[in-house]
C-alpha cells in the first residue's frame, strides 16, 4: 500500500516536472528541438526558453545538470529553474546570468546540490550566439552539410558549490545550415552492456549524420536513435537531454 | 565499484600527507566512502591530502561533490550531509581561492575532462608525478 501511495506520487512529481520544460519556440528561419529522458520517475536535467521582447527577435534558453538523481535533484532542479528566470530578467548578459544565480544558490544551499548549466541568447536575426558556461559539457557546432564540426569551449565553473565564481560571455556566428546542440552528460556517458561509454565521437558522429539531412528535430532523433543503439537495452544511468537548434536557410 | 587505498607521506617542510588512491569508479554509490576515508584522515592527523586518481577509470557528479565536501574537511570546515535534504547550511563552503590543502595526482582523462569542465582544476592544484606532489604541500 506505503508503496502504491509512493509511485503514485511520484507519477504525479512526474507530470509536474515534464510541465515546467517549455514547447520549443518557434521562429521564421530556425528549428530547435529539445528531447528530455530522466533516468527515474523524476530527474535533475533540465533546459528553459526564454524569450525577451519578441520584436526584438531574441531567444535565450539554459541547459542545466544538477547533482544527483531521483527526487532530490528534481526539486533542485525545479528551485534552479525559477532561480535562473528570475535572474534573467534583471542581468546583462548570460556570463551575468549564471553568476547572480550562482550567488543565491549558494545563499540557498539547498539540499547540497550542486549544477552545471549553459545559458545562451540568440540573436535570431543575426545568428549571433552569445553564450556562458557554468561547468557544462561543451556544445557541439556543426557547419553546414555535417562536414565539420567544434566543439565550443568556454571556460566555468559548476554553480551552487562556491561562493564567487568568473564566467565570461562567448560569442559564435550561426550561418545558414549550421546547427548547435546542446546535451547533458547523461548522453556522453550512455554505458552498453559492456560498460563502455557512448562517448563525444559516437555523439559527434550522430549529430553530423543528423545535420547533414535535416533540421533540429533530425539532429535530434539521430542523437537518440544512436544510444539506443549502442546500449541496446542496457539500464539507463543517468538523465539524458538534447537541446538543438538549426538555422535555416531562408 | 571503487576501492581506497591510503598512505603517509612527510612533505619536506614537515608536514604530514595523507594520501589516498582511487580506484576504479567515483560514482553516486562510492562518494559517501571518499568522505567518510578523507575524515578519518583528517582526523587522525594529516595536514593534507592528495587524492591519487591514476587508477580512478571514471568520476561522475557525485565526485564533485566528494571534492568538494573533502575540500571543505581539510580547511576545518563541515560539509553538507547529504541525507539532511532541505536543511538550510550556514556554512557557504570553501573560498573561492586554491585549496592549498587538497591536491590530485594523474587524473585519467574522463575524470580529467570532469575536472576541467567543471572548474574543480581551478581550485585543485592537479600534478602528475607524485613525488612533487607530496612536496608541493
């Protein structure tokens, strides 16, 4: 009974969790998609969009990891979100973002849980990302055609463990065709039966054969349909989110 | 599965170096261990510590927050109990400077890229020949 009343509870944290994480915006010239798979009923990955005066044509969105898994993390994961949106509204740009969130969480200290994140703002006109790292796996840029692939590099560090940390805004130019995704370690460190990790080149390698046929949601599927294969059935470890977005080509 | 193995060694100014050697994988189920090693080291005296992760294979989140709690052991702090939920800590944890107290030695490179990603290298000293690092405290 003490068991039915659990799950059926955690079906419900369940629902409410899924109810925080936004429909991809939709904007003339672009796709995203964004994939989110916990590992349990509930999990501490999650990405956010935000939109700033859309006459202004831009969209910022955050991909965050917490510490942890199950309901602990879910919670901080829910208490991050809302830190993250509340400060996005008062900051300069994403490096200023991450930082004054980094400043309450640490205040918070709840559940002494830690998170990375990523927070990017996306000039849809231009193309011109700007973005901060705050411990997170790197993104993945993909040119156009598949052909060639970086992986950005910003340097961070995790929120919510110190009390004054740096981070610095970085800026890349999405042209026509070129792709970013974003993901949490749960993708990179997908095990098969073997133990062995699905790793940054099976990621990179789905992402361009993704890339080179179609549009964010392409990406996307590409990116997950090469995990399942690769784990072929093994159990899931860890939460696992996708974040892509592609520029069109009109 | 993880396996600790510990040791002393003496710095050449005189203090004492506990150093402990990870082995196999830090991971949500292992990191209770590391802190629980890295108290009663403490505890029994050390002036330092040097984690050795030449044989560590992997290090998920949870080994952030083992540094991290084992970072604030070593400068006479508490860490958060994990088990204590939404208590709220006064503590806010170490400074924001290197943990003189607190080194790594030959990280392979996933629990290197973790290190990297996540900032920790830029609160750990992280060497690869151990007989410097034992001389560095």
């Amino acid at each position: 009974m003490a068991r039915d009343g659990l799950d059926s509870e955690l079906a419900v944290a369940r629902r409410i969790q899924l109810s925080l994480l936004p429909a991809c915006p939709v904007a003339p010239g672009w796709t995203f998609e964004a994939k989110y798979v916990p590992a349990r009923e509930v999990g501490g990955d999650f990405y956010d969009f935000l939109y700033h005066a859309r006459d202004e044509g831009r969209l910022e969105f955050v991909i965050g990891d917490v510490t942890g898994k199950g309901i602990p993390a879910a919670l901080m994961m829910a208490h991050s979100r809302a830190v993250l949106r509340s400060e996005a509204h008062h900051a300069g740009g994403p490096a200023d973002v991450l930082m004054r969130a980094n400043r309450i969480l640490t205040e918070d200290r709840l559940a002494s849980l830690f998170l990375s994140g990523l927070y990017a703002r996306v000039d849809l006109a231009s193309g011109l990302v700007t973005y901060a790292n705050a411990g997170h796996d790197r993104p993945l840029l993909i040119r156009r055609g598949g052909a060639e692939y970086v992986e950005l590099d910003a340097p961070g560090v995790i929120l919510g463990a110190f009390r004054s940390i740096e981070l610095t805004d970085c800026v890349v130019q999405l042209d026509a065709g070129d792709t970013l995704a974003f993901y949490t370690d749960g993708v990179t460190e997908a095990r098969n039966g073997d133990g062995d990790l699905f790793g940054d080149e099976r990621l990179a390698l789905a992402a361009r054969r993704g890339a080179a046929s179609g549009d964010a949601r392409t990406v996307a599927l590409a990116i997950l349909d090469a995990i399942a294969d690769f784990t072929d059935g093994a159990a899931q470890s860890d939460d696992l989110t996708l974040v892509v977005l592609q520029r069109g080509w009109g | 599965m993880l396996e600790i193995a510990t040791d002393r060694e003496t710095a050449p100014g005189g203090k004492s170096v506990a150093v402990m050697s990870l082995s196999g994988e830090l991971d949500a189920a292992s990191f209770g261990d590391v802190i629980e090693h890295a108290r009663r080291l403490i505890g029994d005296g050390a002036d330092g510590l040097l984690l050795d992760m030449t044989e560590l294979v992997y290090m998920g989140s949870s080994g952030i927050f083992a540094l991290h709690s084992v970072a604030m052991l070593v400068q006479g702090e508490s860490p958060p109990d994990p088990e204590q939920g939404w208590a709220a800590m006064h503590d806010a944890g170490p400074s924001s400077d290197v943990v003189e107290q607190l080194k790594i030695l030959s990280p392979q490179p996933q629990v290197d890229r973790v290190l990297e990603r996540t900032g920790m290298k830029r609160f750990f000293e992280v060497h690869t020949d151990r007989a410097q690092a034992v001389a560095s405290f």
